[in-house]
C-alpha cells in the first residue's frame, strides 16, 4: 500500500471509530508502529487529526476533516435522525439542507423513499442546498429537483457560502429547512465554526415555513465560533435517543419541540413539547 493510500485508509478508520491508537491503527493497516506514528504526525501537520499520547482523535477536527471522512462517526445516530426528519416532509415539499454528515443522511432517504421515485412529468420533490454532495448524490434522480446554491466552496465541508449563495436563497421560498450544526446549547442554540457557513445556514432557514435542527446527542453542550440561532429562527430540534431527558427539557423550556429519533429499526419517534 503506499503512503497516500495508507493515509486515507487511516482517516476512514479514524472516522470510523473516533479515536485510534498507534498499536490499533497498525495492526488493521498492517505496517509497523513506527510508520503509523510518521503518518498521524505527517496528517496532525496538515490538520487533518490531532496528536494524543499513544494514538489520534477525531473530535477536535470535526470541522477540518473532510466530510467523506467522517460519514461513518455515530451513523447509527445519524441514521435514525434522517428518518426522523424525512418523516416531516410532504410529496411536493420544496426542502432546504444545509451541508453535514446529517443532512446528507436526510438526503440519502429522501431520495429512496418510494413516493419520490415514482415516475411522473414533473419531480415530486425540490431539494434547496448549499452542499456539492448532496448535489452530487441527488443530481441522478429525476424526479428530485436540485437547486443549487451558488458561492464560494469550503474545501473542507463542501459547502458554498458568501454573497452568491445569499442571493439565491433571498429570491425562494422554503417549505422546510433542515439544518445541521456544530453544537447545540440550550442558551446559544446551534452554532458552527465558520461565520460565513453560520450566516447562509441562518438565511436559509428563514427563508422556511419551518426550521428544523438537526444534530445527533453528541453535539448537545457544544459551543462553537458562530452563531445560526435558536427559537429566533427554529421551531423543532430532532436528535438522537443518547440525548439525556434534562438536557432535551431544557431546549422544550426554551420553545424548541424536540423530536427523540430511535434506531431506525424500531421505526418509532418519541416527540416532547
């Protein structure tokens, strides 16, 4: 295997499982610890982990780390998030995702529910996004119409933002927005790293009959760089069954309707006031 290719392989297993050892990481890649330890330094340089005694972690890097990376850390959370969400959207709805690992995951299932994939004269389904891959996933369906959000690409995310992608979605109407976030408080509500994504993030929700965060357990007390909103612009927060029933009191005190997704194969959703 050579040197790229083990790095990326170390990544997909670093998104896998969050946090790897040297002695782990060697042994599934099957090279020497001494090779892993100069590949996660060579990839702690580039940002694309961070260094702990003994291995790396993911955590620290969720914004730097590329999202193909990253789409198997918590996917059983995430998983059951989209189905929740999907579950809020209508044949004909026109739907609004901003980028992440669980929009995208909204968008897988939003593409293989049958009502959409019916054949017809006309799409049964409008998807707004300022993510590529989201784009690029659903391009192939024809009967979801993609419209794409112009703007500056965020290499590390996928997403458009800036002035470009403020035009267009001032000029629509959403019937519901599901958007991703970084962290989620009970007193700053949802936040990201980046101020220009937090921006277009904000935008596009209000440009929506309704506004829906959605993020997995893992996210709940987090604070990040820049604000998106709360109650101001969101009137529904789905997450996963990890979440502790204080912490999803807090956000129902504050207005917010919390949506508890349970693992998909239980295909039930729990929902508090």
């Amino acid at each position: 295997m050579k040197r790229h290719e083990r790095m990326n392989a170390l990544l997909e297993l670093l998104g896998e499982r969050g946090r790897v050892d040297v002695e782990e990481a060697a042994t599934a890649l099957e090279v020497s610890a001494a090779t892993m330890r100069r590949d996660m330094d060579a990839l702690a340089e580039q940002q694309l982990l961070t260094r702990t005694r003994g291995g790396a972690v993911l955590s620290s890097v969720a914004y730097d780390l590329p999202i193909r990376y990253k789409h198997a850390h918590r996917s059983a959370e995430k998983e059951a998030v989209a189905q929740a969400a999907a579950k809020l959207v209508e044949r004909g709805d026109v739907v609004g995702l901003s980028g992440g690992t669980t929009t995208t995951a909204i968008a897988r299932v939003l593409a293989t529910r049958p009502d959409f994939a019916e054949a017809g004269p006309q799409p049964h389904l409008t998807i707004v996004t300022n993510s590529l891959n989201i784009a690029n996933e659903l391009a192939v369906r024809p009967q979801i119409k993609i419209v794409l959000t112009g703007g500056v690409a965020h290499s590390r995310s996928f997403e458009l933002v800036g002035p470009f992608s403020e035009l267009v979605l001032q000029q629509i109407s959403i019937d519901i927005a599901f958007i991703g976030a970084n962290g989620m408080d009970p007193v700053m509500g949802a936040t990201v790293h980046d101020e220009a994504e937090a921006r277009v993030n904000r935008l596009m929700a209000e440009r929506a009959r309704r506004a829906v965060i959605v993020a997995d357990s893992s996210k709940i007390g987090e604070r990040c760089f820049a604000r998106v909103g709360d109650t101001d612009v969101f009137d529904t927060f789905i997450t996963d069954a990890s979440a502790k029933e204080a912490t999803r009191r807090e956000f129902a005190d504050r207005g917010l309707r919390v949506v508890t997704a349970r693992p998909p194969v239980t295909e039930r959703v729990s929902e508090s006031e």
